[in-house]
C-alpha cells in the first residue's frame, strides 16, 4: 500500500474516449484518483453515481476525478454514456498504475481465492504527493468522505 506523503506513481493511459491521460498533466491541481474493481457492477456503479452526484464539489473546489480499472475503453465509454458520469474513467488493461498503485491484491469472495482490484482512492496534491489514502473504501459513501476530507484540509 502506498502511503501519505510519498509521490504519486505517474502513469499515462487512455481515457474512454482513446486520449492519454497523464497524473503529471494535473501538477497545480489537486486530484482524486479511485481505483475500482469493474464497470457496470453494483458496488462500482453506486460508486461511480456517487462520484457523479458530487462532481459539483469537486469542481468548485478544482479537484480532478479520475476512476481507474482495468476495464476496456469501450466499456468505459459505455459505463460513463449509461450513468451520465462526468469526471474522467482511464482504462488499465495492463494492470500498469493498478499495480503501481499497490491495489491489485488477493480478493477472497464466497471461500474462493482471486487476484482482483480492492477498491481504494487517493488524494494527490497539487504536487504529485499522496496527501491522503482511503482503503477499504465503501461504494456510497467513497465521494462523500473524499469531498468532506477535502473540506477539512487546506
């Protein structure tokens, strides 16, 4: 697990819509980025709607969102079409920031073992430094706790 106070893995992947997306091309703006498992499941998706339903925070206080999983562009496209979804969704077939990120771990679900994307996000400064890491992160109430952490700080 990364941790506070430690730079951010760059990484440079595509967005939905084929563009790269770089961590460095936000330096001056702080950014949210939250790794989740897979588009169109339901913890993902009340996630995702969560994100959405609160952009207007982030955005007021220029904060970046940007989701990652490991799902295709297409699929992406798809997800951010169907629920409306107005921040940035990245896609990492490569596992390249998944595992950067330190995220891609041993999920254990119905006694069955598997490697899997835990949910997690980040918050990175303005700086490229890791300020605060929610793990274990809870789908509903992720954009909330990262939006009222952001009022707290700074």
């Amino acid at each position: 697990m990364l941790t506070e106070g430690m730079k951010a893995p760059e990484f440079s992947l595509n967005d939905k819509d084929g563009y790269k997306v770089r961590l460095s091309q936000f330096k001056g703006q702080k950014v949210v980025l939250y790794f989740y498992p897979r588009d169109n499941t339901p913890g993902c998706t009340k996630q995702a709607c969560a994100f959405a339903k609160a952009y207007e925070g982030f955005k007021m206080k220029n904060v970046v969102v940007i989701g990652i999983s490991k799902d295709s562009e297409k699929s992406h496209q798809n997800f951010a079409k169907k629920y409306d979804l107005p921040f940035i969704l990245v896609s990492d077939p490569e596992l390249t920031a998944i595992q950067a990120y330190d995220v891609w771990k041993e999920k254990k679900l119905y006694g069955k073992v598997s490697m899997g994307v835990v949910r997690t996000t980040y918050v990175i400064d303005e700086e490229g430094i890791i300020e605060k890491v929610f793990d274990k992160v809870k789908p509903d109430t992720n954009a909330i706790d990262v939006l009222d952490y952001l009022g707290k700080s700074k």
